[in-house]
C-alpha cells in the first residue's frame, strides 16, 4: 500500500515510540493479558492542525481504507481484547500489529499448550468481533492524556502494572511478597506511571511536525 508522503508520516517499527513497543517488556502484560496491540503501520496526518491522536490514522492494508487511530480507544469500547490484531470493521479482515519482543518469547515457549486452540480461538473472537463495531464514535472521544489527565492516566496504568508485576506475578511463582518489595514496587510503579503519562501526553498532543 502506498502513501502520500506530502500529506503523512509513515509510522513503523523503526519509530522510537513504535519500538518502545517492541522492546519494553512491561508492555508485555499490555499486549498478553489485555490485548491491547499497535499496528504495524500507522499514518500522521501533516496537515490538520491538531493534536497527534486526533490525525492518526490506521491503513488497513485489505481493503485500503484509513481508520482514525480513535476507532480502538476506551471510549469505544475497542482499546483491548485485540489479542489478533486490530479488526477492519470495512472488511472484516485483521490490520496486522507489531508484537512485542517479550509477548512474541512467551508465546513461542507457550505454544505447545494454546497452539492447538489457535484456530478456534481465532475463529471465536473473530464472531464477536462485528459488534464490538457497530456503534464506533470517533468525535467525542476524550483525549486520555489531555490537560492534567494524564496523571491519572499515567496513576491507573502504573497501579495495574503494580498489581501485576509486584503481586500477581510473585504469588504465581511462589516468591514471597515483603513489606519492602511492596513499598518499592509503590514507589517504582508511581513514577513509572507519572512518566508513562507523561510521555503519552508528549506524544498524543504533538501538533503538526515541521520536518
Ligand atoms: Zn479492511
């Protein structure tokens, strides 16, 4: 699929925040457990002037056409369970996404035990998929890091990477949770957080790039 390169800018993995993707393996438990995922190729829009999540656009490499980046967002109802991809509500087929390096190991390892319900999974969650579409606004979606909301944006993902990391993943493997791992993993996880915001609103606010 080709783009005007005048009017957009190709996103790919070779993107720093798209390889942030790739590489943090935090996001691992975004991608494996919530099923949040990031496509392959995504456009910006050079020129609407406009923060950066209202003029991204996802290319749907099927059927050819350009979703706004808003058609999967916690408004909608569509940020997550997108454990195959980011489904094309045109053609019902799936935009490819990127996978990251640490999801991509434990599904390797994994394999032999959900391999064999690969293809029923699939087809199951690709019949529920429709009607998670249907009544997609793109217009009134709230930017979740708009204003000072990225705090609490930022606040709510690092109390559920803390959940996951400092508390459920210890208990499963048997490691004993301390008073310290607490108080350290509160405290990692609030700044880690705070960051994470932070760096979404840097991100998701941009306006017009002049290069
Ligand atoms: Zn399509």
């Amino acid at each position: 699929m080709k783009f005007d390169k005048e009017k957009y800018k190709v996103y790919t993995w070779k993107n720093g925040m798209i390889l942030h993707w790739i590489l943090n393996p935090g996001l691992a438990i975004n991608e494996l457990i919530l099923g949040q995922r990031v496509p392959k190729i995504s456009l910006e829009d050079k020129t609407i002037d406009k923060p950066r999540i209202e003029r991204t656009f996802v290319p749907c490499p099927h059927c050819e056409t350009l979703h706004d980046g808003r058609t999967w967002s916690t408004t909608n109802g569509t940020a997550f369970k997108n454990w195959f991809g980011l489904y094309c509500k045109n053609c019902g087929k799936i935009i490819p996404c990127l996978s990251n390096i640490l999801s991509f190991l434990i599904l390797l390892i994994t394999f032999p035990v959900w391999g064999w319900f690969r293809d029923s999974l699939k087809e199951k969650w690709l019949e529920k998929q429709p009607k998670r579409y249907e009544n997609i606004d793109i217009e009134n979606i709230p930017n979740p890091f708009d204003k000072k909301n990225w705090i609490l944006s930022g606040l709510i993902w690092g109390a559920f990477m803390f959940l996951i990391i400092s508390i459920i993943l210890p208990s499963f493997s048997g490691q004993i949770i301390t008073l310290k791992s607490l108080f350290v993993g509160v405290i990692s996880w609030t700044i880690g957080g705070l960051a994470f915001g932070y760096i979404m609103k840097l991100f998701n606010n941009k306006k017009t790039v002049t290069s």
